[in-house]
C-alpha cells in the first residue's frame, strides 16, 4: 500500500519541526543564554572599571595635596604626641620666654591622668509635679511659671570624638612662674596657647614685682600660670618591656 503524496508532506513537516525545536533547544537556546550573561559580565565589568578610574582620579587628585596633609599631620603630632614628651616642652616654654623677653622663674608638670570626655549638660526641664499636686505655674499663674521654667536654659552640648577616650587620651597639669614688664608677660601668655604643644590655660594670678630696693624695676610683674597640655597613650613605649620579656 501506498502513501499518497499529502500523507508524505505531512510526515515531512513534522519531523521538519521537530527539527527545528530540537535545534532550538540544544543549540540555540543555550548559545543565547551563553550570549545574554556575557553581555551582563561585560555591562557589570564596564561599571567596575568606571568606578576604578573615578576612585584613580581622586587618589591622583589627593595626592597633589599630600605635602600639605603630611604637614598637618606633623603639626598635630607636636601639638598632641604620642606620650608627655615633657623635655621637650620645657624647651619650648624656655624658648618662648626668650622671644617674649620674660625669665621663667619655675615649670612643673604634673602626672598624665586619663582624659574624661565631658558629658550633656544638665537638663533644665521643670519637674512634672506629683499626682495630686498642683504644679508652680498653676499655683503661682502663668507669668510665675514661665519664668521659673526658664530660669536656667540648657547649655550646649560639648563636642566628643569616640575615639578620644580615656583609655587613648590623657591630661597633664602644667604649672609655671614668669617674671617680667606687664606687657611681656601677656605676650608670654599668649605665645604659650598659640605655640607647637598644644596647652590650655586655665589660671594665672598677676602680682607686682616692682621694687627699686630689691634690685627690681618699676612695671615688673610675676605671673603664676596653670594650664593643662594633651597627649596620647604612648602604646609603643607600653608594649616595650612585654617585647624584652618575651625575648629574653
């Protein structure tokens, strides 16, 4: 028996499909797939490396300025160092008793205490009264309470960095004694807070000199100074004996 010719175009246009689907699905189909995440590779690789020449143009931009951030740097380092490095500044502070012409009589530092960061102010806010008790605004009218509500407004609160801390961080009392003209010793004072170490003065008393039969000159004074100068735990020079232990 014979397959009429319809019977045969059928038949081959199905196993034509058939064809074409198993194409498509064995070799087509995965070679898109392979094609569309290399192109997303690509796309996610052009970003990336957008991104490095932004970040390579800024660190070439930043690096003009490393001359002058290394400068910095080194000023804070003798502003605030690393330990009290107490000789040296006994060198400054004679140095800039010279240049103010004034005669630094005595200097004392003290021992380095653990910096305690300063906490909120106070807060001001009036007490809620107790339950079943008139509170003073409606005791005394609305003019008596609205002053006394603002009778001690809230300072502002201190400025902190969490990594100055008392475990990084640490205060030294300075005391010292000058003797010179009135002038001068202003000007000492002012070039000790204006100087490399960083020193804040929290004191100072004045007192007359002046006295033709002592040897003294008419315009001397003596100045009393209490500050408190900055420095940062030394680690190194902590971590040095347990260094010598283990080595020995």
């Amino acid at each position: 028996m014979r397959l009429d010719n319809r019977l045969w175009i059928l038949i081959t246009a199905i196993l034509s499909v058939g064809l074409l689907a198993g194409g498509w699905f064995i070799g087509v189909a995965p070679s898109l797939a392979v094609a569309a995440a290399a192109d997303l590779e690509r796309e996610d690789t052009v970003a990336q490396n957008d991104d490095l020449r932004a970040q390579l143009t800024e660190l070439e931009s930043v690096e003009g300025t490393m001359p002058t951030l290394e400068g910095e740097l080194e000023d804070l380092r003798t502003a605030i160092p690393a330990g009290v490095s107490g000789s040296s500044f006994i060198a400054e502070v004679n140095e800039l008793a010279d240049k103010a012409d004034v005669t630094l009589t005595s200097i004392a530092i003290g021992e380095p205490a653990p910096y305690v960061p300063p906490g909120p102010p106070p807060s001001t806010e009036p007490e809620a009264p107790a339950e079943g008790e008139e509170s003073e605004e409606a005791a005394s009218g609305p003019v008596a309470g609205a002053a006394a509500a603002g009778v001690a407004p809230a300072g502002p609160i201190p400025l902190t960095d969490p990594l100055v801390t008392s475990e990084s961080f640490l205060v030294v009392q300075v005391e010292l004694r000058v003797e010179g003209d009135q002038g001068k010793v202003r000007d000492f004072l002012s070039r000790l807070q204006e100087g490399e170490r960083l020193v804040l003065v929290t004191k100072f008393n004045y007192g007359n000199q002046d006295s033709a039969g002592e040897g003294g000159s008419v315009g001397a004074y003596s100045v009393a100074a209490t500050g408190l100068m900055y420095a940062f735990r030394d680690t190194t020079a902590a971590a040095a004996p347990a260094v010598e232990q283990a080595a020995g």
